[in-house]
C-alpha cells in the first residue's frame, strides 16, 4: 500500500510538471534558456515515474490536434473546390459565348478581311512583278533579238564580203579606195589637168648618173628620197626610199625594171619620209603572221631570202607597206642581215621578232624561228579576239541601254510633269529623284557631254603620258576581283612564253629581260624585269626578283625555282604559259557568261525604277479623282 501511495503521488506529480511545461509552451512566456534546462528534468522524472507504462494524457492531447487539422484542412479544401468551380464555370461561359460570336459574326468577318488582304497581296504582287519583271523582261527580249538580229545580219554582211574579198584578191580594195581611185581618175581626166600632166611627162627625161660624181659618193648616214620613175607596165609612179647614196637608189629601181626620171631629196622628205620616223605604222598581227607564214613557205622551198621578199612586195598590193618592203630589200642587197634589216624599219617590226631572227640567224635555223613566231603570235591575236567577243555583245547591250535611258528620262518623263503639276499630285521621293535627274539631264546634258568626253580625254592622256598615273591605275586595277585576276594571268602567259621562245633559241639572259621589259604595256612588270636585269647583273637568281611579289602567283614562282634548280627553265616556262593561258581563257569565256544577265538585270532595274516612279503617282491621282 505504501508503494502504490508512493507511486501516485509521483505520477500526479509529473502530471503538474509536464502540464505546466505545456502551458509554458503554448503561451512563450518562459525564456529558451529556462525551458533547456527543464527539460532535461522533466525527462528524467517521466522516465523515472513511467518506466513501465506510457503516459496516457500526452496521447490523448495529439489526437485533439490531428482532430482540429482535419477540420481546418477540410474547411480550406472546401473554399477553393467551390472558388475554382466558380471560375471554370465562368471561363467557359465566356468561351462558349466567344464560339457563338465567332460562328454568327467573326468568322465571316475574318473571311472577309483574309480575302480582301489576300486580293490585295496579289494585286500588289502582280504590279510589282510587271512592273519589276514582266516588262523589263519583254523590252530586254525585244531590244536583245533585235540587236541580235542586227549582229547578225552586220556579221553576215561582213562575212559575205570578206569571203568576196578573198575570191577576189586582185581586186581586194575597200570602199574608200574605190572612192579614192575613182576621184583621181575624174581629177586626172579633166582637160586641164591632163594636158599638164602630158606636158611634165613630155618634159621628163630619162635620168643618168656620172659614175665620177657626188651622186655615188656615200654619207655616214641613210637619206631619203624621193623618186619619179616609170613601172614596167608602164605607170608612172612616186616614192620615196632610204639610201646611203643616189646611185643606191637608182641601181635598185632599175634592178626592177623601172625607168628613172628624177630623185631628190630635202629636208622636208627626210623629216616626213625617214626610214625609222614614228609616222611608220607598227604591222599589225594578222599581217605579221601571214607575211611570217608565206615568208617561211618560200624559205623552205629553196628561195633566197631577198628574193622570198620580192615576191612578197609583188603579192602585197597596199602601199602602207611598200615602203618597209624596199627598204628591207634594200638592206639585203647591200649586205646587211636580216635582223638589222628588221630592226631599221624602227617600230615596223616588234622588238621581239628582231631578236629571234637574230638568234636564228646565229643557229642558221631561221626558217623554223619564222613559223614559231607565226604560230607566237597566232595564239595572241586568238586570245585578243576572243577577249574583243566576250565583250562586243555586253558593250552593245550597255550602249543601247544607255540610250533607252537617256530617252526615257530626256523625252518621255518630262511629259508626264505637266500631269502632275496639273492634278497637284502627290509625289514620292523615287518620283521627285527621276524628276530632277530628267530636268538636270535636258537643260544641262550638254554639259554632261561635254564633261564625260573631258574626263574620258583626260583620263586617256594622263594613262598614256604621266607613267605614275599609269602606274597607280594598273595596281588598281590589278587588285580588283575578277579585272585583277585576268591582267594577271594575261602578263604571266605572255612573260613566260616569251621567256621560253627566246631562251630556247639561245638568246642572253640580259637580253631576254630587257626585250620582255619592252613587250609589255603594264609599269608593274616592266619594274619587276628592270629588277631581274640588276640582280642577274649582280650574280643573283633570276626567281630572286619574283620571291614574296604580289604581282607574280606562288605557281609559276616555284615553277620558275623548279626550272633554274633542275636545267629545264625553258620547258617549266611553257607550262607556265600554258596553264596561264588556260586560266586567262576561262576567265574570258566565265565573264562572257556573268557579265550578259548582269547587264539584263541593270537594265530591268533602271527601266523598273523609272516605271515606278511614273506609275505610283497616277494611283494617287487615280484616288483623288475617286
């Protein structure tokens, strides 16, 4: 009995201390440190007193919590299942009352707009594309097969009378010398004149020469002069020929069967008429190659060379070259070589030439050395023919554009002005910029003549006579794209089949170098020749001058380099002229394919932008008359 009064007393006393420590709890009155150093004594006191049983009042107080939980858990869970269906009712009210509205007006409504923005899309587009496209197009077809058509025909005309021309050879002369003989024969038919003319042939006399006279005494230097003499068909005919005596030129027109009447000479003749004056005309390609050709054929047919070029001088009906032929005869009969008889018909004869002829004369090979330079320069002129039609038909397209332009802006803009100026229109700015440049071009296209022709002059004199321009010019063009790339390879074939003609036949290396110096028109390469010359003179490579420049392309320097270091310089030279020849082709045949749609183009856009400026103002006025 004592035991259990002693156990009740101690549970009734723990009951105390742990309701106190709950009420301490729940109303935060007792400090944190306080209820840390209680807690530890409460424990051990429960733990004491209820060693064999749980404490039944602490149980029953969680399950009065976990109770009012649910409750208040329930009550919130409640609130918000009756707040989000107030919501979702509404939302989808409002969607089906959205849907009615779109079935009975939206829908019809948004139809109507998609149709009506959808017209105007393809209204827009189909002007546009007239404008832009349609009638560029069809004035570009138009012009381009008339102008074709017109090449054609011209072409055709020229062929026709080209091959005219060739089954006629004894009558091969153009127009202008008909013209020309015909007016002399009616100025030599009048009465006067021809009575004058019977009497100075009366009053010639046949002209002889005292072998002890000054007359075959020879200068230091050529003279000329000039000669009235009579041909064995019995024409009388005036010349003029560089000797070093008169006797000279009397054997020579009598070694042609020719009666001599008179030969003088003058200051004025030796100025206008000398052998190397600049008023000689430099043979031009086709001719060169053909007389390199015939030259050759005769040479290996067992003719001598003198003789080869009679016949050549009789075959060659022009009188440009008369001259040249006499002059080399000439120079053969008195015993000079063929080179320097070449050489002193000045600019005649290209630089080049000279120098192979001379190198075949050494070898004696020259028959060969001829058809190499004929075929040398055969593939220059293809390429410079090929070059001049890859850009005959983009020139003729660009002209006639020009023109179309320039009458569009000048004669037909101008009238629509007065359209708009009476309806008070408004204007765009595209409209008011084709409006100034039409008025600008017809009050002042005199001026814009003048000034282009001016530049276009100036330009012209400043590149052919201040070599710093010339210089600046061709660096700019050389680091252009495409212009670059194609004077590149151009110099590059040229250098190197040069080089390697000439180096095969033997010629100096110094030699070589100052004859490619003179060859080429461009001031860059003429520089880097002038540069080998001094380091070849110094004992230098010759691929020294052509390391790390950006003139010279990294193929045909290590090509060069190839060809010094192996003995084959010559054979690596030819590749390098044939792959650049090659790339300079494609080029040609890749710029004629560009540079025609491209023209088209600029030409749709120009007229397009006119069209524009011109149309866009009368749906203004279109509207305002609405």
């Amino acid at each position: 009995m004592a035991e259990k009064t002693a156990d009740l007393k101690l549970n009734k006393q723990a009951k105390k201390t742990a309701q106190s420590d709950t009420e301490a709890t729940n109303n935060k009155q007792t400090p944190v440190a306080q209820m840390s150093e209680n807690k530890p004594k409460v424990e051990e006191k429960a733990k004491a007193v209820t060693s064999n049983e749980p404490v039944a009042p602490k149980a029953t107080s969680a399950k009065k919590k976990e109770v009012k939980h649910g409750i208040l858990f329930k009550l919130v869970d409640g609130i918000m299942s009756i707040i989000i269906s107030f919501f979702t009712y509404i939302c989808f009210g409002v969607y089906n009352l959205f849907l009615l509205l779109w079935k009975l007006i939206f829908r019809h409504i948004f139809n109507e707009l998609h149709i009506l923005f959808f017209a105007s899309y393809l209204g827009i587009l189909f002007i546009l594309e007239s404008v832009f496209v349609t009638f560029p197009m069809f004035l570009v077809n138009a012009i381009g097969k008339y102008i074709y058509k017109l090449y054609s025909k011209v072409k055709i005309y020229f062929d026709k009378q080209k091959q005219i021309k060739e089954s006629k050879s004894d009558d091969n002369r153009t127009f202008m010398k008909r013209l020309n003989d015909y007016i002399i024969e009616k100025y030599e038919n009048i009465p006067y004149v021809k009575a004058a003319r019977e009497k100075k042939e009366a009053s010639l006399v046949v002209l002889t020469i005292d072998p002890n006279s000054d007359d075959v005494v020879k200068s230091e230097k050529k003279v000329t002069y000039k000669y009235i003499a009579r041909n064995k068909e019995g024409k009388l005919e005036t010349g003029y020929f560089a000797a070093f005596s008169k006797m000279d030129v009397y054997a020579y027109l009598t070694d042609k069967s020719m009666t001599v009447y008179e030969i003088t000479t003058s200051w004025a003749i030796n100025f206008f008429h000398a052998e190397a004056s600049s008023i000689k005309r430099k043979m031009k390609n086709k001719d060169l190659i053909f007389w390199l050709a015939q030259l050759s054929t005769y040479i290996k047919a067992g003719i001598p060379l003198a003789d080869a070029v009679k016949v050549l001088a009789r075959q060659d009906k022009r009188t440009k070259y008369r001259s040249v032929y006499d002059a080399i005869i000439y120079e053969l009969t008195m015993g000079e070589s063929f080179s320097e008889a070449l050489k002193k018909q000045g600019n005649v004869f290209p630089a080049l030439l000279v120098n192979m002829v001379k190198s075949a004369e050494m070898i004696g090979n020259i028959e060969d050395t001829l058809d190499e330079m004929s075929d040398y320069y055969q593939e220059i002129e293809d390429t410079k023919k090929a070059i001049i039609s890859a850009l005959t038909y983009p020139s003729i397209i660009l002209v006639f554009a020009l023109g179309v332009v320039g009458f569009m802006l000048v004669y037909i803009v101008p009238k629509f002005v007065e359209v708009y100026e009476s309806m008070n229109a408004q204007l765009n700015p595209i409209t008011e910029i084709t409006l100034n440049i039409s008025a600008f071009l017809k009050t002042n296209y005199m001026s814009v003549i003048s000034w282009t022709l001016a530049i276009v002059l100036g330009y012209m004199l400043l590149y052919h006579k201040v070599k710093m321009f010339k210089t600046m010019m061709q660096n700019i063009f050389m680091k252009l794209p495409v212009i670059g790339s194609l004077i590149i390879d151009k110099e590059m074939s040229l250098f190197a089949r040069t080089f390697a003609t000439l180096n095969k036949n033997n010629v100096l290396l110094t030699d070589s170098i100052d004859i490619l110096g003179k060859i080429t028109n461009n001031e860059i390469y003429k520089a880097i020749m002038f540069k080998t010359i001094n380091n070849l003179l110094k004992g230098e490579k010759m691929s020294e001058s052509f390391k790390d420049h950006w003139a010279v392309p990294e193929v045909a320097y290590y090509m060069i380099v190839t060809g010094e270091s192996t003995g084959e310089l010559s054979t690596m030279l030819d590749k390098v002229g044939d792959y650049y020849q090659k790339l300079q082709r494609n080029m040609v045949n890749q710029i004629k394919t560009f540079i025609e749609p491209v023209m088209i183009v600029l030409l749709a856009i120009i007229v397009g932008f006119i069209l524009v400026a011109i149309v866009v103002p009368m749906f203004g006025i279109y509207q305002t008359i609405q």
